[in-house]
C-alpha cells in the first residue's frame, strides 16, 4: 500500500477483496458521501482516511494502519 492520499479502484478492490467493477461502486458510493459533505472528491479515486474509516478499519492508515477493529 502507498502513502498517498488518494486509493485508486485497484486498491480498493485488494483491501475489500472484491472485484475491480465492485471497487468502482464503493468509490462512487463513498464520493457521493464526501461530496454531500461538500469535500472535494476525484473521480476513480478515494480518500484513504475516509476509505478505512467507513470499512471500520482503525488505526493510521497512511501508516499502514489496517488493524481490524475490535467489534
């Protein structure tokens, strides 16, 4: 995993262990939210934070913090 602010579809779809087309839809999905909340957002790309906040992930995750929430 990179450093970077923003994940690409491919990214998404390892962390999610999902297809690329259903990496499409959860970055769609997690942009419409950001945009809602009027922050700026980059088609086919997602905010790393916001990424592993919403899959309740903890952790810093541009340290590659996927450290599973304890539910």
């Amino acid at each position: 995993m990179s450093n970077t602010t923003f994940m690409n579809v491919d990214e998404v779809a390892e962390a999610l262990g999902t297809s690329v087309a259903f990496g499409y839809k959860v970055i769609k999905q997690f942009n419409n939210e950001l945009k809602a909340k009027g922050y700026f957002t980059v088609a086919g790309k997602v905010n790393r934070q916001y990424f592993y906040e919403r899959i309740c992930y903890k952790g810093n995750s541009a340290e590659g913090g996927e450290e599973n929430a304890d539910l």
